[in-house]
C-alpha cells in the first residue's frame, strides 16, 4: 500500500517544476563564460550558458547541456568532456515554480568569441567579477560558492526560495 501524501491546499496555486543545465565553461585563463541576459528568466542578470532539458524528446541532463553549448556558444564540446559537478533543486524561485539544475563543468579549456546571441550577450568574466555583478542571489550565495570551494567535485544543494531569506542544505559533498 502507498503511503498518504498531503496534498497543496486548493487555495495554494501549484507550481510548475522545471528541468534545466547550468554550464560552467572557461578559458585558457581560466575565465568564465557568462550570458548578461536580455530575456527571462534573469533579464539583466549574468547566467551561465544552460536551457531546459527536452522532455518532449526524452533528452537526457548531458544531451541538454550538449546541446545548449552548441546552441549558445557555437562550439561542440564533445559529451565525455563535459563532468556533471552538481545538482541544484530550488523550491518556490521568484514564486513561479519550482527548478532541477544539472551543473555541469568541460573538462578542458574552451575559445568562443565574446558576442550578441539570442539570449544576450556573451562576455567572458574574471572569476572575481562574480562579486559585483548582477547575479541572481542563489547564484552569488550558494551555487558559485559551492562551484568554487567543490573545485570540480560532485554536490546536491536544496534550496528553498519561499521564505524572505534563501534557506539552502547541501544534501551531499564529495
């Protein structure tokens, strides 16, 4: 027999859950590649590259993030070259739904030109730039942080965006 599962009260709406990849790509000096984006989610904020997953198709966090390098930055990383270094799952962000992020990291040094693309523009950022520029507050607080201090290791993060402060647990630290 299944166990009983509290159900959201009829007047709370129920948010939808999204399913998306986060891509840290750097170069040869180590940079980041950021989006300053011109679209939501984040209009005028810095974002990584990433998109949501084709559930429609069945695609897979990896295919995902593959795609998305390409769609993005215009390059093919090969698959065994991307590394899926964390797993984000967010309650409740912005109040419009919930989010599964899949991290992922490429394993060597990337060359794109810095240029204007349909989610923004692409700008590579010095690490320490991460500090002043608009970012989204789980980004600054928690993911980056996480990305940085793990240096490339594996961690599962819950946060929860309902309350008035982020409340985050990181549920698992290789």
């Amino acid at each position: 027999m299944l166990p009983l599962v509290a159900s959201p009260s009829l007047s709370e709406p129920v948010l939808p859950h999204r399913i998306a990849v986060l891509c840290d790509l750097r170069d040869d000096a180590g940079r980041i590649l950021l989006i300053r984006r011109t679209k939501e989610p984040n209009h005028g904020l810095y974002s990584p590259i990433g998109g949501k997953l084709d559930v429609a198709s069945g695609e897979s966090p990896t295919q995902c993030a593959h795609r998305e390098i390409q769609e993005e930055a215009g390059i093919d990383i090969p698959i065994d070259n991307l590394r899926l270094v964390g797993m984000v799952s967010e309650t409740g962000y912005e109040g419009s739904g919930h989010w599964l992020m899949f991290l992922y990291r490429a394993t060597l040094p990337v060359q794109v030109q810095a240029r204007t693309i349909n989610e923004g523009v692409l700008e590579w950022r010095e690490i320490a730039d991460l500090d002043t520029l608009p970012i989204p507050e789980t980004d600054r607080k928690i993911i980056w942080p996480l990305l940085h201090k793990q240096a490339g290791r594996f961690f599962a993060v819950h946060i929860d965006c309902t309350g008035p402060e982020l409340r985050w647990t990181v549920e698992q630290a290789d």
